[in-house]
C-alpha cells in the first residue's frame, strides 16, 4: 500500500535525523513507479551520504505543479480552496485534476515545440508553425501514444496542408542536419562530432553518422499546390541516391565526390533493401504535384526502427527527458547526450522507467502522473542552492517561459476570472499573441544553453516599462479589490498574496502591506510588486 502523507512525512522525518528507512527492496517487482523512483533516489541518498530537504508545502506544491503541468499558476479561489482543505487526498486530486485540464495539451505542445525547434530557428518560414503546434497539442488532447507521433513526425506523410507533423521534416531538407536532430531528439545521442571524423571522446564512427543519414538522403521537399497565399508542401522521396563518405574532412580532397554509404541502423545491421532493376532512371519530382511513393522507403524503415520497443534509445531516451522536465535535469545529464562515458546518476531506476513506459504503451502522461506523484518530486525547493540538484535531495528551481508569465499574469490580475464571455469559459488561446509576439522578445530565452538563468537588462526594462499595467488595470480585477477600502486591509493582503504568490502572507508582509495600503499606497503598485518580483518569477 502507498504510504499516507502522514506515513511519508514521518519517513522523511528518520531520514532527516539519520535513521536508515528502507522497508522495501529497490526494485520490488509490481509497485508503482512512484514507489521505485522514490526507492531509488533514497538509496542513492544513502550511498552519498545527501541530506534531503523537507517536504514542501501544500502552497509550494500547488505553485509548482500547476506551473508544471498546465503552465500558469493557480487562481486565488483555487489557491484558497486547496490550502484550506482538510482532505488527505488532496494532493492526488489535484494532479488529476491538473491533468485533465485542456491547458496541460497546450502547455506540453509548447514544451515539445521548443524540444524539437527552440525559440527562433534559423531558416525560411520557420516562425509560421502555428500549425505545427497545434498538432502537438492535439497529440496530447488524445493522450497520443508517444511511439505513434513520432512515427508520425518521421515519416511526415501526406501534404502539409492535411497534417503540420511533416514540418519537422520539411525543416531540415539536408540528410546530415536532419539525422542530427532526429538522433539527439528520439535517441539521445549526438553523433554530429562524428560527421567530420571519427568521435574524439566517444565510440562512434564517422561512418556510422554517414549510415544513419543515408537513410534519409532520398528526400526532397516538393510544392504540390496553392493554398490562398501559402504554399503546400510535400516530401518526396527518390528511390535512387545516396550519401557519399569521403573521409575525415582534414583529408578531403577537391573534386572528391566520396564513396556511397548504405542505411545501417546505429548498432545494429545494415538496412536490407530491394535492388532497383538494372539501368532504372529516375524523373525529377513535377512542381504542384503529389510525389509518388517510392518502390522501397528507407525513411519509413528508420522511423519503425526508431519507434520500435526494443529499441536500445528510444524508451530510456524519453523517459530521461520526462524526468527532466519535472526534476531539473536528466538522469543522464545533459538529457540528449545518452553515451559510454556520461553515465545515468541512477543506471536501475532508468531502465526500470524505460521498461515501464513500454508496458504502458508510451504513455506520457502516465509517466507524469507517476513523476509528480512522487515524494521525491513533492520535496521542497529549501536546500543546498542548486538549481538542478545533482541527486534530487530538494526540488528544482526554474524561471517560467514567457508564455507561463504572460498567463499568469492575466490570472493573478483577475483577468481571466472577472472577463465577461456570454456564459462560456474565458477563450485564453486569445491572449497567447501577447506571449509569441512582444513579451518573447525580452523575455523569451531565460535559460543559457547549458540551462543557467540569465535576467538581463532588457529584462528589467520590460518588468519597469512593459505593458502589465494593461493586466494590472482590469476592471474588477486584483487591484479594484485590494485598493477597496471598505474591505480589512488584512483580507485585502491575504487575497493580493494568494492571488499572486499562491501563498498567504507573512506576519511581517501583513504589516508591511498593511501600513503602506493604510498610507494611501497604490494598490496597483502593490500588485505591481509582487508579480515582478523574484518569487513570482521563479517556480516557487
């Protein structure tokens, strides 16, 4: 039986002072996942000899899995709700809850647009895939096995008028650049140290990078029509060509087209494929026309191939990823560079998280669920300072994207609570050109590429001069309730802090607030305070 919160909270209490607390074998076999992370971590714990934070508290919990699995945080009345009730099994509920939202589809494709393209990529058309992202929030409406889209994003079948899952291939026409991406996104591994020479510091070859690009060196992208002012797009792909292997680049020689390289699968054998007939001659594709299909398809054989259970990548690779995004860092760290030499920090509890998501089929958001649910996840964020903690003794801090602040903002002004919509819920897909357009662009990119937070001055300008006074000044709003002096300034505080830090105030901030709103102090300054301060910009 899983422990009550009280149970755990009395088993972290033993840990705390020493106390070995281990009733259950690492891995016993048929717990939940939850039960083996948790299992895992501790022993690891033990064996390093870390000390790990206090558990954290229903407000920092409720904050940070609301931002985690919706993406905005929660209202004042939901904040309120929660803190004050008394049900043992709130915290479930509430990642149920949380889970069914309509927001948790939007907040992923947003986290699975930025995996698979970032925040500005190079190249023509590369801002316009409002269509793509919306495909990846409909995968996640459906709860669409993970193994099934990506099949789906690598064989990117069909015109880019009937399905956006082809922009992913569309995007990255040539076969080296393309096989670089694929395998550090599904794989995780980087083989592009490979693509000049043999990898100086892991066992991959160069012709092994050149093996696996092979399989996509037939491909084309082809316009097949006009739709209004947009072209459509379709990938082709020939049924003769091949990439060309000259050696290491420093031994190149001018002129040298290099030596034709078949499909080999990345540890495995060569792609057995059919001969095409002797003298066979290929036409070129016809511009707004379908492409036909090919006799033999060596892009399908790799996205099968990719996909499949047995895959020695596949599985682990997302479920390193996974837990990242709600822990802070991989269990292989960074989560994209899976090698002999960057080692699991837990080798059991990953592949332990592979096999599981196989048996349930690739759902991901039973891997989530399983993920928050855990007391190592529910830890506080109270500990050594790290911002990704090397052995997960504390939770993780991170700076919200420019789409979480965006909503959160509107919500904690009461935006989107007070707003008439003639009976129906608040359309919040409307507010989200304020999130991709202005905001991004001072605050779009918060993290360095090694995952550090950077606030720079463009920052601080926009917090200072940026428009939030559109979100501050709502009628009905946050402010009109707080600056309302009929009210107890004290319940004014409490709701100004709910509504914004998703906690209740100090005594010294009730002091505090309460003297400078008894002054005749703005009301909208105060809002102003805290939702641009460092605790509302950060996680918890």
């Amino acid at each position: 039986m899983p422990l009550s919160r009280n149970g755990w909270l009395l088993r972290f209490g033993a840990i705390m002072l020493g106390v070995v607390c281990l009733p259950f074998a690492v891995q016993a076999q048929g717990k939940p996942l939850r039960e083996v992370i948790d299992a895992e971590v501790e022993a690891a714990w033990k064996r390093e000899s870390v000390k790990p934070s206090v558990p954290a508290t229903d407000a920092e919990f409720l904050r940070r899995v609301s931002l985690d699995l919706i993406g905005v945080v929660p209202t004042f009345a939901e904040t309120a709700a929660f803190l004050d009730s008394k049900d043992s099994d709130k915290r479930d509920k509430l990642i149920e809850k949380l889970l069914t939202d309509p927001r948790f589809a939007r907040h992923q494709g947003d986290i699975w647009d930025m995996i698979l393209f970032g925040r500005n990529p190079p190249g023509y058309e590369t801002q316009r895939r409002e269509g793509f992202q919306t495909w990846l929030k409909t995968q996640f409406e459906k709860n669409t096995p993970y193994d099934v889209w990506t099949r789906e994003l690598l064989k990117a079948e069909g015109t880019s008028a009937d399905s956006s899952a082809m922009y992913f291939a569309q995007y990255r026409a040539a076969p080296e650049d393309a096989i670089e991406a694929v395998t550090q996104t599904f794989l995780g591994v980087q083989l592009q140290c490979a693509r000049c020479h043999d990898h100086p510091f892991e066992s991959w070859k160069q012709l092994e990078f050149y093996g696996m690009a092979a399989f996509l060196a037939r491909l084309d992208v082809v316009t097949v029509a006009q739709k209004g002012n947009m072209s459509v797009y379709a990938i082709g792909e020939r049924n003769l060509g091949d990439v060309r292997f000259t050696g290491p680049a420093k031994e190149s020689k001018p002129g040298d087209k290099g030596e034709p390289v078949k499909p080999k699968f990345l540890l495995g054998a060569e792609l057995a494929e059919p001969e095409m007939p002797k003298g066979y001659k290929e036409d070129r594709f016809a511009a707004n026309k379908m492409p036909p299909k090919p006799k033999f398809s060596r892009k399908d054989a790799l996205a099968e191939w990719i996909t499949k259970p047995d895959n020695p990548f596949f599985a682990k690779s997302v479920a390193n990823r996974i837990w990242a995004q709600y822990m802070g860092r991989g269990l292989v760290h960074p989560v994209d560079n899976m090698s002999a030499s960057n080692k699991p920090s837990h080798p059991e509890l990953l592949d332990t998280m592979a096999k599981e998501l196989i048996a349930h089929k690739f759902d991901l958001k039973w891997l989530m669920r399983e993920l928050v649910s855990s007391r190592t996840y529910q830890l506080s964020g109270l500990g050594t300072g790290e911002p990704r903690p090397t052995w997960f003794q504390h939770a993780r801090s991170r700076p919200l994207s420019a789409e979480e602040l965006v909503e959160s903002w509107q919500v904690s002004c009461g935006l989107l609570e007070n707003e008439s919509t003639g009976g129906k819920k608040a359309d919040t897909d409307r507010l989200r050109p304020l999130g991709n357009g202005y905001t991004i662009q001072f605050l779009g990119n918060p993290l360095t590429g090694t995952g550090d937070f950077q606030g720079g001055i463009k920052e601080h300008l926009y917090l200072n001069n940026g428009p939030l006074g559109q979100a501050i000044g709502v009628k009905n709003g946050l402010a009109e309730f707080v600056g309302d002096a009929k009210k107890p300034v004290a319940e004014r505080v409490e709701r100004l802090f709910l509504a914004t830090l998703s906690r209740r105030p100090t005594p010294e901030e009730v002091k505090k607030f309460s003297e400078f709103l008894n002054s005749n102090g703005s009301a909208a300054d105060a809002v102003w305070v805290l939702i641009t301060c460092s605790e509302y910009r950060f996680n918890h």
